[in-house]
C-alpha cells in the first residue's frame, strides 16, 4: 500500500455508473406501475394481471441492477487492491483469477 498521507484519489466506479442508469429504468417501471394503480384505486380485489406483470418486472430488474453492480463493485475491489499493492504476486492466486481486466 502506499506509505504517504496524501487521500486517495475518488474512484469513478463503474459499478455505481451502471446502478445509476439501471436505477433510472427502474424508476421508470415504477411510475408506470403507479400511473396503472391510479386508474385502479377504489376497485376492491386483487390487482389486475398487467399491474401483477409490471410489478413483478420491476422485482427482477431491481434484482439484477442489484447483481450486477455488486459484480462490477467486486472486480473493482480486487483491481484496485492488486494495484495498490507492495507485493501483488503475494496475493493468493484464487483472487487473482477472479479478476477479469477488461
């Protein structure tokens, strides 16, 4: 690691770019899920099969926007630490097989 005092640099993380897009599509499905709702309100019962579709789309792209970015936030993880390293070849070799630099 590196001995002087300076702050490290901010990271630009790839991971937090790609949460920020994911999460915007996201917000999207749940708008329109909301804007669905409202032409619902006041009917008793279950929910209408297009809302269960919609809200159950938007269960899975928050799962996989989740998934992903804690995938790239890892690969970022062991990238930086084998780049702020005094000795990366003393890293074990598991961890530096699970780095894909692209």
């Amino acid at each position: 690691m590196a001995s002087n005092n300076q702050p490290a640099a901010p990271i630009l993380s790839e991971a937090r770019k790609n949460f920020k897009v994911s999460k915007k599509e996201i917000e999207n499905l749940l708008e329109m899920h909301a804007e669905m709702e409202g032409e619902q309100s006041g009917q008793a019962g279950r929910r209408p099969d297009r809302l269960q579709v919609l809200h159950r789309a938007a269960i899975i792209m928050i799962t996989a926007c989740w998934e992903a970015y804690l995938e790239i936030l890892f690969r970022e993880a062991f990238k930086y630490l084998l780049d702020h390293s005094d000795n990366p070849q003393g890293m074990p070799r598991a961890m530096k097989n699970m780095l894909v630099i692209k």
